[in-house]
C-alpha cells in the first residue's frame, strides 16, 4: 500500500541526512516541512526554544509524551549527556515505528528509552518499572484535550520536585486553553507563555509553556 506521510518523511531522511547524525536528521526533516509536506511535528523555530530550556535545565531524566515521528526526541536527546535517562511515550503503533526507524538513523537509540503505549498507563509505571525517582523535565506534546489529565497525573504519581520543569508545545494552535488556565492558576507552577510561530508557518502563531514546578 501507498506510504503514509510520516513514512515519506522517513523516507527523505534516510536518503538526504547522514547516518548518526542528529542535526542532519532534524535539517531533513524541516527541508521537508517547509518545502514538501507540512507535518505536525515542533520544528526548527519552537525547536530553538525547547533547546534552550533543555539547555538551562541540563536534565538527568526526562519524560517526552508525544513521540510522533522522534523529531523532538531527537532535538532533546542530542543535548544530553550519556548518563541522562530520557523517556518518550507514543501511543500510535505506526508513529511510533516511523520514530524508532528515525531515532536509530540518527543515532541515538541508546539515549532514548522509546515507550509505545498510553501516557495514562505508563505515568504510574514511570517510579516502578523504570526506575524513575522525579522528573527533571518534562515536554507534553500529545493530544491537547489530555493535557491537563497528564499533568495531574505526574502531580499525584509524586513525579515532580521543586524546580521540574514542564514544557508544553501548541498553546495558541490548535490550542490548549485548559491546560493553560491550570499551570497558571492552581498555585503549583511558576509559569510562562513563551510565543512563537506554528511549524513550518510564517503567519501563524503558536508557543511554548514553561511551568516550574513548586513543590
Ligand atoms: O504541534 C501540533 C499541531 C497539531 C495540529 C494539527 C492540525 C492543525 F490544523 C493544527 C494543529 C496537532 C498536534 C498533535 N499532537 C502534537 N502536536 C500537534
Ligand atoms: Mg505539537
């Protein structure tokens, strides 16, 4: 059967990036987006803004729910040192063997722990079956209408300290209004709307939400 758009993103990769390369794979990908095939992964202008968080934050172990096609799996991971322990969560089976496919071209399977399942189900595994203590950061990426479900989930799941650091991508588009309204008035967070422009968009506008947690 025909390939899917993520399979056609895979596709040009593997054909115009090179092998273990992370930036090649992520310029790829972007060529792509800008010239081809608009995809719905964070891309290189709210990709900046994630790298520098992820900068600033030098996490030991983070937790990605969204993989999608690994994009940001692989802007995060190839910012962490060897000894950090990064989780990403995806729960389309397809998505997520275009991701593995894409994780391994650029090298860094053995930096990420890939998880193919739902967020609500392996958030209450995080502390017993991968060992996890707290989250240094978190980026959420997923289906925005279980935003605010999975935040509360890491809160209650005792996966937060004072100072983790939770990013949010599509807070304008296609929106995340609940889950925006909950960082900034429950008490929990030290939050801030970070604006930018929607992937591989000139016109449209979309940002980041970096909420630091309490504790
Ligand atoms: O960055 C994103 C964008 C969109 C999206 C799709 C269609 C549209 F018209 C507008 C926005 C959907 C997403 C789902 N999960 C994670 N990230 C997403
Ligand atoms: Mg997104």
């Amino acid at each position: 059967s025909a390939m899917s758009k993520e399979q056609r993103v895979l596709q040009y990769v593997q054909q115009n990036a090179s092998r273990g390369d992370p930036d090649s794979v992520l310029a790829a990908v972007d060529k792509f987006g800008w010239e081809t095939e608009w995809a719905m992964n964070l891309g290189d202008v709210k990709g900046a803004i994630l790298d520098r968080f992820v900068k600033e934050t030098a996490p030991q172990t983070m937790l990605e729910l969204g993989t999608y096609m690994g994009y940001s799996a692989i802007r995060i991971a190839r910012l962490l040192p060897e000894t950090a322990k990064f989780m990403t969560v995806e729960f389309d089976q397809e998505n997520a063997a275009v991701a593995r496919e894409m994780i391994e071209f650029a090298g860094l399977q053995n930096r990420i722990i890939q998880i193919t399942s739902d967020t609500a189900d392996v958030i209450p595994q995080l502390k017993t079956k991968y060992d996890v203590e707290t989250l240094d950061m978190v980026f959420i990426d997923h289906w925005k209408d279980v935003y605010v479900r999975d935040i509360k989930l890491l809160e209650t799941n005792k996966l937060l300290r004072k100072g983790t650091v939770v990013v949010a991508d599509n807070i304008i588009k296609p929106g995340a209004p609940e889950y925006a309204e909950y960082v900034r008035t429950c008490g929990k967070y030290d939050s801030t709307f970070h604006e930018s422009r929607f992937e591989y968009s000139n016109d449209d506008i979309d940002g980041l939400e970096k909420s630091v947690f309490r504790g």
